[in-house]
C-alpha cells in the first residue's frame, strides 16, 4: 500500500484560501455587488478546485454563482 500512488493532488493552503474566499464572495453577491463578486468567488472556487482543495472548492463556485444569481434577482426586486 505504501507504493500506491494517487492522481489527485494534494491541497494545499493555498487551495483552502481561495475556497474560504470564493465562499465570502458568494456572500457579498447576494448582498453588495452579483456581478462583480459573483464572477470573482467562480474563478476563485474553480481555482481552488483545481489547486487541490476538491469537492469544497467545487461547491464555493457553485454559491457564487447562485449568490450573483439571487443577488441580481434582489437588484431586479427592489428598482421594480
């Protein structure tokens, strides 16, 4: 077992900052700026994602994108 080698990459901190990150930036979607935080918490989430920091930096991107999506949906509420 010792000789088995893996093809997932190991997270690194790196990997777990931009995760923690892109789930901020969801956040602020919903409440400052969708489209602005919202594309920047994707790339960030995604970026994570691929530095190691799986499936959590999936499902970061994932709430940015809903966060800009219910953001702008708020926007759309409160001008009408």
């Amino acid at each position: 077992m010792a000789n088995m080698h893996s093809t997932a990459r190991p997270r690194s901190n790196a990997a777990r900052i931009c995760t923690v990150l892109a789930f901020v930036f969801a956040v602020l979607a919903v409440f400052i700026s969708p489209l602005l935080f919202g594309v920047a918490g994707l790339v960030l989430g995604i970026v994570g994602a691929v530095l190691g920091d799986r499936p959590l930096g999936w499902y970061a991107a994932i709430a940015s994108v809903v966060g800009a999506l219910v953001g702008a949906l708020l926007v759309a509420a409160l001008i009408n």
